[in-house]
C-alpha cells in the first residue's frame, strides 16, 4: 500500500506511517471507505493489494480492486507525509499504466492521505481536472472530520496526534475497542495497531514501558486475549510477509511493523522465494 523505499523525514513527533497504513487497511479495509464517506460494509467487494506496474519499475502502493463482476471503481490509495513536486506524476502516471496494462472496465478513483496540508505539492496546474472531485479525494488527517466517528477513524487520527495528548487518546480508543468489538481476534489486532502508533511516537521506550503506559498488561493476562492468540496470530501475521517484501520492505522492517521475531520473518521470506 504504502512504498518502503520512501525517504521519510521522521520529526520527533512523526509515526513511521507506512507500516501502519499497511496493517490498518489490510487488517480492516472498512476503515479505508469510512476514511472517504463511504459504508465500511463495502470493503466485502473489494480485494486489497499492492500492484507492480512492468514499466519503469513503477509501484502501485495501494489498490482497492472490486471482486469479479463488481461495478464499483477501483481505488488507488497513496499515503504521502513528505513534500514531493514530482508526486502527482507519478500517481497518474502509475495508475494510467496500470489500467493500460490490466485493461480493466471498471472507473477509477485516486485517495491521496496528507498529514496536513502544508506537506502538499503546490504544483497541481497540470492535473486540476483530475483532482476535481470526485475523481480524486485528497485528505488531510488533521483537519479530518466525519459525521460518526468509529474505533477505526480515531486510530487513523491517532497517527497525526502530539505526543502530549497521543496517550491519553490511546487508552480511551482501547477501551472503546473493548466495549465495541465482540470478536477476539479483531479486539488484539487492532489494539496491537493502537499500541503500534504509540511505540513509533515514543521511539526512547522500549515496548514494556509502552505497555505499562497503555495499561495492556492486566489486558493481555485475559482469557479473551489469550485465546485471540491461540488462534493463529503467528500464521495469520506471516501471511502478509510476501505482500510486504513485494512492497520493497527489508526483514528487520516487517519484524518491527508487524512485532514478529525476526527468525520467523526470514524463514517465512524463504519460503516465498522458492515458491
């Protein structure tokens, strides 16, 4: 979804957002039309992957595709936290290749996620027709605003906030996802993005400290955490190994994103290479 070879300036209070993207839209692609206005329930239509143009080595970093038969456009998300000139053509570029080569019928959408807006290119005249919307949906974190708000939306909101407030946040959104998600394996998983989003703003704190900090020990000894991870937690996580080394992320970089032990990220990167 989001391009690893990416030169990120990190400030003090930046999260290393690719990783994080990747996990929340693979994890709950349904956050992903919440983000546009859209009914989360639509994400059972689509299939999410990241896509290789075989041309000048281009990279679609995300691309929702509706399932066989499905009429719905196809989205072409990008999330974009450093100023870049050069980025819109790029973008266009990427995704006119792309529907060149796939020959797909279906109508197209680009979602383009800023920090803010200061981080995005002023140079737009060339392609003002295409960013009309709804063609392409430009969306800025800080100022986002939704009618109902949701577990999902406040997580994504979380990345963009300030260390002195991202805490307090944190551990409201945890407990909301305890109130509101009945499933076990969904409940771990999308506190591990929350807990994920904290450790990235606090790169001096090792994982113990974050955890005391969010308060996740006394969650972690309950029964229905510990049965989420008996049900395949490792296997699930491994899964999504390919994807991301066909992304262009390094071992050491899916260990830390998805917290797995580095040993069983090579091995899982093994077995992909000789298949």
């Amino acid at each position: 979804m989001v391009k690893y070879s990416k030169n990120y300036h990190h400030s003090r209070n930046c999260v290393k957002t690719d990783p994080i993207f990747y996990r929340i839209f693979l994890l709950f692609p349904g956050i992903f039309f919440e983000l546009i206005n859209q009914s989360p329930e639509l994400a059972n239509v689509y299939q999410f992957s990241a896509v290789e143009v075989k041309q000048l080595s281009f990279r679609l970093d995300g691309v929702f595709l509706p399932k066989p038969k499905v009429k719905e456009p196809i989205y072409f998300v990008e999330v974009q936290f450093q100023v870049d000139t050069t980025f819109y053509s790029r973008f266009f570029s990427e995704i006119f290749l792309y529907l060149d080569q796939t020959k797909l019928q279906n109508d197209w959408r680009g979602v383009v996620i800023y920090p803010t807006r200061s981080v995005e290119s002023k140079d737009t005249f060339r392609y003002q027709e295409l960013l009309q919307f709804p063609r392409v949906q430009r969306i800025y974190l800080d100022e986002l605003s939704v009618t109902v708000s949701s577990v999902g939306i406040e997580t994504i909101k979380l990345v963009v906030e300030s260390e002195e407030t991202a805490v307090t946040k944190a551990k409201v959104l945890i407990e909301q996802v305890k109130e509101e998600m009945r499933d076990g394996i969904e409940q771990r998983d999308m506190i591990q993005l929350i807990e994920t989003i904290i450790v990235y703003k606090f790169t001096k704190k090792s994982r113990k400290e974050i955890e005391a900090m969010l308060g996740l020990g006394d969650l972690r000894q309950t029964r229905v955490y510990q049965e989420a991870l008996e049900e395949g937690e490792l296997q699930g996580m491994l899964k999504t190994v390919p994807l991301m080394l066909k992304l262009g992320a390094t071992v050491e970089q899916i260990a830390e994103a998805l917290s797995l032990n580095i040993d069983d990220v090579r091995k899982a990167a093994q077995e992909n290479s000789t298949n």
